[in-house]
C-alpha cells in the first residue's frame, strides 16, 4: 500500500511538472513583433495611461507641414492624444490664415497658427473664439534665429548692407502684414525709415533660394527652416534677429472655437492635456525620438532638424500678452487692425488649469 501511494504522488509530480513547463517561453523564441520594433527610448519615455476611460471624440483641427506643429505631432505619433480620447481630424488648407473665419463659423474646433491681425480681429467680435494657450515665441536672449532678417552674402560680403539704413531703394521679399511685415517695419524705423523706402515683393517661400541666386532681391524676412536652408546654400547672411529688433513676440497659438471652449469644455481640456503632453516631450529638445517624429510629418531630413532652430514653448502652455501689444499697436498703424484688443479677449487660461487638474489629478 505504501508503495502505490508514493507511486501515485510521483505520477501526479510528473504530470504537473508537464503542465508548468508547457507554459514556459524559453529565450531561444522569436519575441512578438509589437515588442521586436518599440526602441528602448520609447519605453522609457512611455507614461501611464489615464485612470478614467474616454470615449473617443473627433476634434477638427487645421493641418500643416511646419516644425512649429511639433508638440501636435508627438502628441499624436506617442498616442497621448488616445490616451485622452481624442481623435484627430486634420483639415488641410493652402494658407494657415484661412482657417481663423473657419474656427469662428464652427467649420474647425482647434486652430494651430500665427498671431495675426485677421485673428485679433476676429477675438475682438467673437466670444466664444478664445487663445488657449502657447505654441511659439520668441524673447531676447534667445540662442538661435526662428525669425530673421536676411540679407544676399555678397551685399553683406561686400558692407554693402550691413544696417537698416543700408535697405533703402533695394527689393525685399516680405509681407507688409503678420508677423514678417511686423518686424521689416521696425528694423526700416531704427532708421528712419518706412515700407515706402524700399520694394517689397511677397514672393512665394518656394521661390526664395532662387531669389538670392539670380539676385532678384536684395534681401528676405524668412522663418525656419528656410533660415537653415538659406545659410546652408551659402549665399546668405542673418542680418537681423527678431528677437534683437522688437523683442518678446508671441509668434503662434492655440485657439479654441465655441465647441470645445463653451459646448464642451471637459473635451477641451483633455485637448489640451494631450497637447501639453507633446510640448513637455517637444522640450526635451532634439532627441532621437523627437527628431524621427519631426521628420516622418514633415519630411524634413534629419540632419537639416538637426541644425534648425525650434522654436521656445512654455511647458505649462502659458501665454505671455506683453508680446501682443507692441505688434497690436503697429498693425492698428497699418490700418489692418480696427482697434487694440484686451487680455481677457485674447486668451482663456482656464483650458490650461483643467488641463494640469487631468495631467495631476
């Protein structure tokens, strides 16, 4: 009897030995293709998924190539915008300008793009059109040129034109509005100068590496990256720094429509929760993670990411309104803006408060 009671103990060791070893992955298997293609950066910059559970909302926002679109690119590409419930529909348009009238009529839910007259028009008569929050600015002691005036090399080469009073009678490609016209206008001043002392010529920004090569202007207003790509040709010079010339200047912002500002404000938030997430990940600067996300939506080559300047945005998303005034009070000069603006009519920072409440519940 006690020989068949160890027998029977041994049998029922062997068969459960057999069934834990079935289920053990030995380290000579494949692994799985979801863990073979997440690099090992990714892992460590992954956070965790929201505690409550979203139902998926579409947001419609308008939709560019630009660097300046960073912080909404990697807040797609890592998934904090799902993580939020949120969807992005992108709305392609030939001008980022066009899609102001469209946040106003509803058509869009978000718009991503300059500060300009035509939107400071429109927050003046629309109430339920609000900024809320940063997406690029520009401030003195700023360490690279998003923003700049430049000049032909051989002019410079030559001391040609070397200052503002050194523009007068020459052809500049530039706008006589938004932010470009903004800063030409007050670099002419230190001089005593106006737009009527030079010849401006909005020319196409695809057109302007052939414009300094057969010499059809003299000198270009540019963002990036065509700063990069203009000195990287070697025929042209940073003539001036926006940042030198007028300053703190909010360049690009995030507004909200009546929908996700007034219908539906929890939607809003998570919005902006996402977004936040991207920009604190943007900040980290040009890692490789960063730098892939970067090139994959605007199909700019790594390197040239590289040696581009990108563009300060405040982490918690905040809006400094002291870099509205100067450029709100010129564009009135210029008759494009029928009257100043206030605080309160430009920007909502109660978004960004729900915001951090949902990032630090």
């Amino acid at each position: 009897m006690h020989r068949k009671i160890v027998f029977i103990s041994f049998l029922l060791l062997a068969v459960l030995l057999s069934g834990c070893s079935s289920a053990v992955v030995t380290s000579s298997q494949s692994p799985t293709k979801a863990s073979a293609i997440v690099p090992t950066e990714q892992l460590t910059m992954a956070t965790p998924v929201p505690a409550t559970t979203y139902e998926m909302t579409t947001v419609k926002m308008n939709s560019s190539s630009l660097t300046s679109f960073a912080p909404l690119f990697i807040a797609d590409a890592e998934g904090y915008f799902a993580e939020y419930g949120i969807k992005i529909d992108y709305v392609t348009m030939n001008m980022t300008n066009n899609a102001v009238p469209l946040l106003a009529s509803g058509d869009l839910d978000v718009y991503a793009g300059s500060v300009t007259a035509g939107l400071l028009n429109v927050l003046a008569q629309e109430p339920d059109v609000k900024v809320v929050a940063d997406r690029g600015h520009i401030a003195p002691g700023d360490s690279c040129t998003y923003l700049g005036i430049m000049v032909r090399k051989d002019l410079y080469d030559s001391g040609q034109v070397t200052k503002p009073a050194d523009l007068k009678g020459l052809t500049i490609a530039a706008a006589n509005s938004g932010t470009t016209g903004y800063l030409l206008s007050e670099y002419l001043a230190q001089a005593g100068l106006t737009f009527n002392d030079v010849t401006l010529n909005d020319i196409p920004t695809a057109g302007y590496m052939d414009a300094f090569n057969n010499k059809s202007v003299a000198s270009i207003v540019a963002p990036e990256l065509h700063i990069t790509d203009l000195l990287s040709a070697g025929n042209a010079v940073v003539l001036a720094k926006a940042q030198d010339v007028i300053g703190t200047m909010q360049l690009s912002v995030l507004a909200f429509g009546k929908n996700l500002l007034v219908d539906h404000p929890d939607i809003g938030a998570r919005f902006m929760a996402a977004y936040l997430k991207g920009v604190q990940q943007y900040n980290q600067g040009k890692i490789d993670r960063n730098l892939q996300i970067m090139s994959d939506a605007t199909q700019v080559s790594i390197p040239d990411l590289k040696a581009s300047c990108w563009l300060s945005i405040n982490t918690g998303g905040s809006i400094d309104f002291s870099g509205i005034d100067n450029f709100q009070k010129w564009s009135v000069a210029q008759g494009q803006l029928d009257k100043p603006i206030t605080e309160e009519q430009f920007w909502d920072p109660s978004v960004l408060a729900a915001a951090q409440k949902l990032l630090n519940p």
